[in-house]
C-alpha cells in the first residue's frame, strides 16, 4: 500500500510538472501578449537611445504588440538597471545593456546589481567604436605625437572624459597604461562639456564614440587620431586604428544590447533573440544603424553573455590599476 502511495505521489507530481512546463511553454508561445517596456538608462538624442529606438520600431513590426522606449538616465544606467530589476520576470519589461553594465561592477562599491547574476544577456544588436580626438587647430596628428610629447612632459597633457568611471574615462586609462604614459584625466559631466572644452583647447584630447564626434570632425573643429577598433571606420576610413598605430589589442566600443530579468522563461529569451537576429539582416536597418556610427551584431544569448563575462573582467584589471571608484 505505502509502495503505490508513493507511485502515484511521484506521478501526481510529474503530471503538475508537465503542466506547469507546458504553461510556461504556452505562454512563451504566445508571447507578447501586451506592451513591452524597452528601458534605456540615457537621455533621448543620444546614439544609444537613437539604435534603440531604431531596434524597437522594428521588433515591435514583427511582434504585432507596441515596443514602448522608456528612458531612465542617470547614475551610469544603474537607476534603469534598478527599475527593471524590480519588475516581473516575464520579458514585458526588458532593459538595454551597454558596457556600462560590465565597467559598473567594478567602479561602483556598492552596487545593487550583478549583472550576469539578475539579467540574462538575449543578443548584442550593435557597437559603435571609440574614437581619440584632438582640437583640429591641435598640431598633434598621431598617436606617436601624443606619446612623445606626454614622456617630454609628464603628466601635463589631459584627457577628458564624460565623468569618472565612465567608457570615455576607462579608455584613457588603459590608453595612458598601453602606452606607459602620464596624461592626467579631467571628468566632466556629459559629452557636450566635454566636447565644449576641447573645441576650446583647454582640454588636449578624449576617447569619444564616432556618432558622438563625427557631426564635430565633419565639421573641421575636432580632428580623429586612431579608432579603437580591430578595422578602421566606414565613416572615418583615412583614420587608422590604435592597432594600426602601435598600441597593441586595443579595443574599445560602446556597444548596446537587450537584457531581460533572469528567470525570464528561455522561450521568451529565444523568441526576442531570433526575431532580432532577423531585423539585424533588413538592409534598411544595417543602413540606419551604420549613419549613426555603429555596427549591426546580432548572435546568440550565449555568445552576448560570453563576450559581457569577458568584458567585465577585462575592464576590472583597468579600474584596479587606474584606482577608479564611486
């Protein structure tokens, strides 16, 4: 008697696990069903908040349900970060992952967060790369000229940066330890200060991304050094790489990607990430996101939560040398 309680126990349990899995599976199936809430951590205008927006229309078309961009700023992305923790597990509110959320496990002390431990990566969509700048009246033209000028004088060239710990600031620090030179960091508080003061000349250099600096490049008031980048820029193609220019393995982009909490039922994930992949081959698409300066993706989850491991770590060792904090 007790041998068939337990028989029908473990198989009343199996036929609850089916049917819960078999829910689950059903609601991923017909997913979405409402809005979904896409939370970016930037100020609309920026390149982010436009690929984004570019990224939203588009799946919002395949799905058949309104993708609604919803923009939190502030604190590095962590106030987005945080909204979105907060929310259910049911891929209806998803969150856009940059670089921020590999520096930001590093930088900030007290951290209410881990990335890989409460989101899980759906797919790398784009990554525009970083771009070393000057003052065009400047006559710094190289990267060479940038080395011997800071070893004449030390730590009397600057660099700027959109604030502490922040891609822009990172990218200078492992420049200046690449390149065993002493250039002293200056943080501002957003890109059009910055911008503003090198035009200015009272700052010698910054790392910007292209679609923040190609309108002022264009333009003729800042002039490009080198591309952090494996291959040089469509949009600047006389422009080398830091590579090509003797500064070994550097590498730098600002790249955007769609996060969703963790528990998030992995057909949901697997729906976003194939209907996304599609999107990024529209000609359309890889045109739009290419004027802003950036490069389509696209991937597995697998592979975007491989490369966000690799990043976390790598931009760990910078801040740890750098002594970088917040």
């Amino acid at each position: 008697m007790h041998k068939i309680l337990i028989k029908l126990t473990l198989a009343g349990l199996a036929v609850l696990s089916n049917f819960a899995a078999g829910a689950a599976e059903s609601a991923a199936d017909s997913y979405p069903t409402h809005p979904i809430k896409f939370v970016v951590g930037y100020p609309p205008g920026g390149a982010s908040d436009i690929v984004s927006r570019l990224v939203a229309a588009d799946l919002q078309r395949r799905l058949g349900q309104p993708v609604v961009v919803e923009n939190r700023p502030g604190a590095g992305g962590n106030i987005a970060t945080e909204a979105v923790l907060r929310e259910k597990a049911d891929g209806y509110t998803i969150l856009l992952g940059t670089i921020a959320h590999a520096t930001n496990m590093s930088v900030y002390k007290n951290l209410k967060y881990d990335t890989l431990r409460d989101f899980k990566p759906v797919i790398e969509f784009s990554a525009a790369p970083s771009v070393l700048v000057v003052n065009a009246k400047s006559p710094i033209k190289t990267v060479d000229d940038i080395v011997k000028k800071a070893r004449e004088k030390p730590n009397e060239m600057t660099f700027g940066s959109t604030g502490v710990g922040g891609s822009p600031h990172l990218a200078g620090e492992l420049f200046r330890m690449k390149t065993n030179i002493d250039i002293r960091h200056v943080p501002y508080k957003g890109a059009g200060p910055v911008l503003n003061d090198l035009m200015g000349g009272f700052i010698d250099m910054s790392f910007m991304t292209i679609p923040g600096a190609i309108s002022q490049i264009q333009a003729g008031a800042l002039r490009p050094i080198a591309i952090a980048s494996d291959r040089r820029s469509a949009l600047l193609p006389a422009t080398p790489t830091l590579v090509e220019s003797g500064v070994k393995d550097f590498l730098v982009s600002s790249w955007n990607g769609l996060m969703v909490r963790k528990d998030t039922p992995p057909a949901v994930v697997e729906k976003l990430n194939r209907e996304i992949n599609e999107i990024l081959k529209e000609p359309k698409l890889i045109k739009q996101i290419e004027i802003e300066g950036s490069a389509p993706v696209g991937g597995t989850s697998e592979d975007f939560e491989k490369f966000i491991q690799s990043e976390i770590m790598r931009w760990a060792e910078v801040v740890k040398q750098a002594n970088v904090t917040l």
